[in-house]
C-alpha cells in the first residue's frame, strides 16, 4: 500500500497505538513520485478532502508534506505533528 517502508512502519505504529478507537486516514501527497508540476493539483485535492473529513490532527510525514500542508492546516485550527 505504501511505496516507502518508512510510511508503512510510522502509520502502524500509530495504529498500534490508537487501535480501533480513533478512525485514521491516510492521504498522501507522494512527491517523490509525482512530477513536480502536479503538486499544486494534488495539494488542492488533499485539501478538500481534508475539508471534508475534518480531523481532530494532522499527522504530516516529511519535509514536502509540512511545506506544502503545513499552513493551510493551521489556518483551519488543525493541530500539526511532523514525522522527525
């Protein structure tokens, strides 16, 4: 499901953590493959969709993510965590 193991290990051990109490969504912007000049169309699809399912965090997994998600998460009162 995730093209990096570093993904996969991160989001499971969130829900290792959460377990079947919280409900988890992954979206992902994927630019390490994506072209960069698709990001903007993607960013505009996360966000709405982020719009739609309104979550209580947002859990950001690398630097592409919190550059391009970051403010627009915090403008909505979204808390913010970023993988280290």
């Amino acid at each position: 499901m995730f093209p990096h193991q570093w993904d996969a290990d991160y989001i499971a051990a969130i829900r290792s953590v959460l377990g079947k109490e919280h409900e988890i969504h992954v979206l992902a912007l994927d630019t390490k493959r994506l072209p960069k000049s698709q990001w903007p169309e993607k960013v505009a699809s996360i966000q709405q969709s982020v719009s739609e399912i309104q979550p209580d965090i947002a859990i950001l997994g690398d630097d592409n993510a919190f550059s391009l998600m970051a403010s627009n998460r915090v403008e909505r009162k979204i808390p913010v965590v970023s993988r280290p």
